[in-house]
C-alpha cells in the first residue's frame, strides 16, 4: 500500500491542505485522500508535491510492504 508523509511535511511549513491543493493544482479533497493513503497520484502530481514540499519524491511517497 502506498503510503504518505505529505502531512508532516505540510506541517513543517505551515501549509494547510487547502494551500497545498492552490500550490499544486489540485482540489482540498485530493489531498485529504493522498494523506490517508486512498488515492495514488500522477507523477506529475507527485512531482508537484516534491517541488512544494522541497522534498524527494521518494522520500514523500513510499509502499508500505506490511499492509
């Protein structure tokens, strides 16, 4: 299962889900399913998502093998 550190991250920038949704192009709602893992993104958008959060792609989103 694909898994997220998109909230923590959002959290150490101070950005809400509604900011990171404008920053990216994407409605609030997609990003409340990536943080609970019910939504896998694009490549561009998880590109985007890297670029806003100054993070690797790889280091945001990652498979959870137990689950």
């Amino acid at each position: 299962m694909l898994k997220t550190k998109i909230k923590e991250l959002r959290a150490r920038y101070n950005l809400t889900q509604e900011q990171l949704a404008d920053l990216v192009g994407v409605r609030r709602e997609t990003i409340v399913f990536l943080e609970k893992g019910k939504y896998n993104p694009s490549l561009q958008l998880a590109y985007k998502i890297a670029k806003v959060l100054r993070t690797p792609i790889e280091e945001i989103f990652f498979f959870d093998n137990d689950t």
